[in-house]
C-alpha cells in the first residue's frame, strides 16, 4: 500500500479546493487557538532558573524547626489522640430532629450508667459522637443497650442511630502493629527501589530522609490540631509516603538525563536545573490535587475533616521535601560521604 503525505503548501491548495478561504481561516483560527492554549499552560518557561537549591541552608533551620515544633506537640500531648480504631472501644454517631442541648445527652447518659461516656458535637448542632473506650464489659451487649437507653430517653426529640463502631481492645492492639509494619514496610520498599532504579544509595537516602521528614511533620499536625488518628489517617499516612516519593523520583530522574548531557557542569547545577524543568509540573499536579482537597474540606463535610486537614498537611510538606529536603540530602552525601562532588 503506497501511502503518501502531502507538503505544507499542497495541503493548504487541496484545502482551498475542498472548501475555500473559510476553511482556511478556520484552521488558521483553530491553530491560534491550540497555540494560545498551550502557551497558558506552560506555566514555568524553559529557561526559568531559580536557585533553589542555593536556599538550603535557610530551608535546613525552618525544617529543622518544624520538625521539632512536631515533636514536641507529640510528647507534651502524650502521644496522639487514637481513635476507636486503635485505642479500642464504642462509637456512636446519634442525630436529634429537634434542638437538644450536649449537657443533657451528658447528663442522660451518665444517668443511663454509662459514666465514661465522652460526648462531643459533630457536624450540625443537634448530631453528637458519643465514645465509650477500655469498657472492661462485653462492648456488643453496650451498643446495644445503649441504643435502645437513647431511643427510650429522647422519644420526642427523635433520635436517628448514624453510625456505630465496636472495637475491642485486642483488635486495636493488633490494628496499632499492623500500622507500624504497613509504614516499615512502605520505607523500605522504596529504598531498595530508588536504590536499584538510580543505582545509588544516595538517592534511595534522600527519599526515605524526605519521607521521615513528612511522616512526622504529618504527625506533628495531627497532634497540634488534635485530630483522631484512626485507620483513616493511616491511609493519608501511606498516600503521603507515595505521593511524595513519586515526585522525588521525578526530579531525580530529571537529574539523571541531565547528568549525561551537562558533564561540565556541577552538581548542585544539574539539580537547580533539574527541579526548574520539572517544576511545570510539580506545580500542575500539587495544585489539581489541592483544589480538590480544598473543596472535600469546605464542603465535604465533618467525617472526612480530619482526613483532608492531614491529607493538606501532607500535601505541602511532600512537595516542599522533594526540593529542599531530599535534593539537599543527596548533594551532601555525595559531597561529603562518596566525594564525587562535580567540577567544571
């Protein structure tokens, strides 16, 4: 089969054959328009330079610092705030149709006999979380008689059952260590794949010091905004962790290409230019997933608030990491532990 193609002029006579000058200004029209388009979304230009990497120092303190604000938020509270999920024990979600005031339902309860009971607003005015944690009786037989004490307490209110979570202790013992191995296992996975991708344990220790670095100031923000951390904040836990190390195997494969074409040039160089070739898109993705976040916090209502305040968090911290934490790292290693720094 004899396939042939048509040179830029000939096309251009067969069009004004086929459907004269207005076809032609429409192309010319539509061109334009694909030419526009493409340049609103080039947002960083091909030559854009900015020296970041130059900066590490000064991003060295302020990591430095957040780390410790993370910490220390961590040990003055105790630990984190563990939901049902790991701490073990009762949830339930309860809904009024009429205005009841939280005393009351506290001071229902407590008559009920269920003096551990910790109430709390959530969502509209009249919705409460009631949590009942380390009940030593069967935690079943608890729910249950407990439904059925609000229904009967608060017949003309209207009470609406929403959700109800039993957790024993076990269970959360046992959830607590499988989060722990999920987490362990997710770092050294990646090690030993950055490792083998790049060849290098430089780059495999830049991402896992970028990774811990998120993880606890994740946790930091956890334990600042006193958020719940249950099975659900585990799973932001471990989207950080790959969301993070995906952009900084980006960069660093940027690096890579560029190592081969700028053999001249320093390290610290093929970085810079590297993280500005690549931040078009850093840019694009961080923001797409953040409007999105932005939108589930505002609108997408209370159970899924904690979720998105910590998925934010580690958003941020995860693309601030993969330039001035993990880039940084292995500039320093290289320097200092291999001693290939680049010379001119």
């Amino acid at each position: 089969m004899d396939v042939r193609f048509l040179h830029p002029e000939d096309e251009r006579q067969t069009v004004e054959h086929l459907g004269g000058p207005r076809v032609l200004l429409l192309i010319d029209e539509i061109k334009s328009f694909l030419s526009e388009v493409n340049s609103f979304m080039e947002l960083i230009r091909p030559n854009t330079r900015y020296d970041f990497v130059g900066k590490r120092k000064f991003t060295l303190w302020v990591s430095t610092i957040v780390l410790l604000l993370s910490v220390g938020s961590i040990l003055l509270h105790g630990g984190l705030r563990y939901g049902v999920d790991f701490a073990g024990g009762l949830l339930i979600q309860v809904k009024f149709t009429k205005p009841v005031d939280i005393a009351e339902v506290r001071s229902a309860l407590e008559t009920m006999g269920y003096q551990g009971a910790n109430v709390q607003k959530f969502g509209g005015e009249d919705e409460f979380l009631v949590r009942m944690e380390k009940v030593s009786e069967d935690l079943e037989e608890v729910s249950r008689s407990m439904q059925a004490s609000l229904h009967d307490r608060f017949k003309e209110q209207g009470v609406e059952i929403r959700r109800v979570e039993v957790v024993g202790p076990k269970v959360g013992s046992d959830l607590k260590r499988k989060a722990l191995w999920a987490v362990g296992l997710s770092f050294l996975g990646i090690l030993i794949y950055v490792g083998v991708r790049f060849h290098e344990f430089a780059y495999g220790f830049g991402g896992i010091v970028a990774l811990v670095h998120d993880i606890i100031v994740t946790y930091g923000a956890i334990s600042i905004f006193n958020l719940e951390y249950s099975l659900s904040l585990l799973a932001v836990i471990l989207t950080i962790i790959g969301f993070s190390i995906n952009d900084t195997i980006v960069i660093f494969d940027r690096v890579r290409e560029n190592i081969k074409k700028m053999r001249k040039e320093e390290l610290p160089t093929i970085f810079n230019v590297s993280i500005n070739e690549t931040l078009g898109r850093t840019i694009l993705t961080t923001g797409t997933v953040m409007m999105v976040l932005l939108i589930l916090f505002f609108f997408g209502g209370e159970v899924i608030h904690d979720f998105t305040i910590a998925l934010i968090v580690g958003l941020i911290t995860g693309t601030y990491s993969t330039v001035y934490v993990a880039s940084p790292v292995v500039l320093l290693w290289e320097k200092h532990i291999t001693g290939r720094k680049r010379k001119r």
